[in-house]
C-alpha cells in the first residue's frame, strides 16, 4: 500500500481550528490538541475535571469553530431521554404522527455534566453514539453528519454525581482533563476578563470539515503498529490489576486516534509515539481495575504505563 502525501489545505484548516480554540480558552494545549483531533477522528470526547478550569468553554469553542448546528443539553437529575432524542405526537386535525426532534440532531452535541443525570437517561445516548441514529416510537431517525458528543463530567467523589455506565464509557473515544492552567496563563485569562467561547467564529465550513475526515482515514498505517495497538489492547486484558480490560471498539478507537494526531502533526503514516500519546486518553477510562488495585491507589493510567513499557515497540 502506498501512503498519500499530507494535503496542504487539510493541515492549514487544522491549524486554524487548533488556534481558534487556544484564542478561547488560554490554556489547556494538550486537551485543545485531542478535542480536535477526536473531531477529525469522527469519535466522541470526555472532559473531566472539576468544576471552573474550562470543559464547557473548550466544549462551546469547538462547537462554534465549525460550520453546522449545536445542540446543548444541560443534564439534571430529572432530565428524561425523550428529553434528548425528541418526542413523537399525534396531530388531532390531521390524524397523523409528527416527530420532533431533540437536541441530539445537531453536529455537535454538548452534554454538560453528564453525569448528574440518571444511568437511564445517560444510557440514551448508548444508540447515537454508535450508530449514529436515534430511535423513537419504533421508527429510527438518522443523524447529521458529521456527528460529535462532547460531553463534560465531574469527578464522582463530588455532590450529586452517577458514574457512567461501562457501556456508555466504552463509546467515548477519548477521555481528557483540562487541569489548572499555567501562570502566565491564568494571568491572560484574569486581564482578558475570562473565557470568551461565545466570541468564538466558525473557521471550517462542512466541506472543509468533509475533506479532513477523509484525510484522516487515509493515514497509512503499517502492519507492524497494527500489531503493536493489538498487542496493548489485548495486554489490559491480562493484567493482574485489571479486571475488565479493553475492548475490541477500544482498539478500532484506538487506532482512529492515532491517525488523527499523525495528520495534526502533518505526517501521511502513524509512528509508535502517536500510539503512545493516545494510549491513556483512549483506554484509560475504559479500564475496570480490581478492588485491590484500587485500595493501593493504583489508576488505569499506571497500568497502562507499565504495559508501555513491557511492550516492545516495533521499528
């Protein structure tokens, strides 16, 4: 197989997407860098961290940096999933059914705080995420595409928080954390008056937005990283502190990913690093650590640390 050249255009749309979203949030550069490329990667992305440090304001900035509809949701406790999907109703004078659609047709959906809803209202989003469709009364409805959940959680030690449930985990391609921005950064943000999403201009038009999934999926991919993913996935699988490992989904992901930061950094092939760079943001929340590992403080991304550098990487 022969790799294509990067696109000039492609690289120089992703840099401006990348700069529109340092513009809003004054910080956070390794977040920015995989909400964007999660995007390109046609996944869906998991920001969590406490309360304050941005995960709306990158969530918003993405949404309006791209041509196309946004949906937001903010969950509560009472929120239903007829909330999200839409409702179907009876119209009286004609004697016919109407559908309505919610907020999960748009481009981008932003699920804020997530998880103060309920698993059976998180667990509505179990279908859009996948199969990029909804289905209400027995009749499926397709959604847009492109098609991206942002989604923004608190830790669960916090108030009034659920966890997610394992299968709704496992369809986000990627979990990140913000963190406390840098000095100079938060000393920006303090002069700027704060975070400015909604100043936020769109820079990708649909076909722009097209013509760069297209090229992400086009990264050539080598044999060996292929076995190289298979070989960390299934790894998790096997370690003593874990008690349900990756999934075959996680894997596809995965290497999605990969390709995604390889393209963001104008190469046509993935390289091991771009594996490594992704490998905790991918798996990380999708790992089940045993109660032991877990009374000894031990975290997913010590796991899969270890499996790293266990692992030999190919050449």
């Amino acid at each position: 197989m022969t790799a294509t050249r990067p696109s000039t255009a492609s690289a120089g749309t992703a840099r401006q997407l990348l700069d529109n979203l340092r513009h809003a949030l004054r910080g956070g550069e390794q977040a920015i860098r995989m909400a964007v490329a999660v995007f390109l990667a046609e996944g869906h992305l998991l920001l969590e961290d406490v309360p304050g440090v941005g995960k709306t304001t990158l969530a918003r900035a993405l949404a309006a940096s791209v041509e196309g509809t946004v949906g937001r949701v903010q969950f509560t406790p009472d929120l239903l999933p007829s909330d999200l999907t839409g409702v179907t109703i009876y119209r009286q004078e004609s004697g016919t059914f109407e559908f309505h659609p919610g907020p999960l047709f748009a481009t981008i959906v932003i699920a804020d705080e997530i998880n103060r809803a309920s698993p059976k209202t998180q667990s509505a989003l179990l279908e859009c995420m996948q199969e990029r469709q909804v289905t209400v009364d027995g009749t499926s409805h397709a959604l847009p595409e492109p098609f991206m959940v942002i989604a923004t959680q608190n830790p669960v030690e916090m108030e009034g928080t659920y966890p997610l449930p394992e299968a709704q985990r496992d369809r986000f391609m990627a979990q990140v954390s913000i963190g406390y921005p840098a000095e100079e950064s938060e000393l920006e943000l303090l002069a700027a008056g704060g975070w400015r999403p909604g100043q936020t201009t769109p820079v990708l038009t649909q076909a722009q937005v097209t013509d760069m999934i297209r090229h992400v999926s086009e990264v050539f991919v080598s044999d060996a990283v292929r076995h190289y993913v298979l070989a960390l996935v299934r790894a998790t699988r096997q370690h003593d502190a874990v008690e349900l490992g990756a999934s075959p989904r996680a894997g596809l992901q995965l290497l999605a990913l990969a390709r995604s930061v390889a393209a963001l950094s104008e190469r046509d092939f993935v390289i091991p690093d771009d594996v490594q760079e992704v490998l905790v943001p991918v798996l990380g929340h999708r790992l089940a650590l045993t109660r032991s590992a877990r009374s000894g403080s031990t975290t997913a991304a010590d796991v899969l640390e270890e499996i790293r550098r266990t692992l030999p990487v190919p050449r």
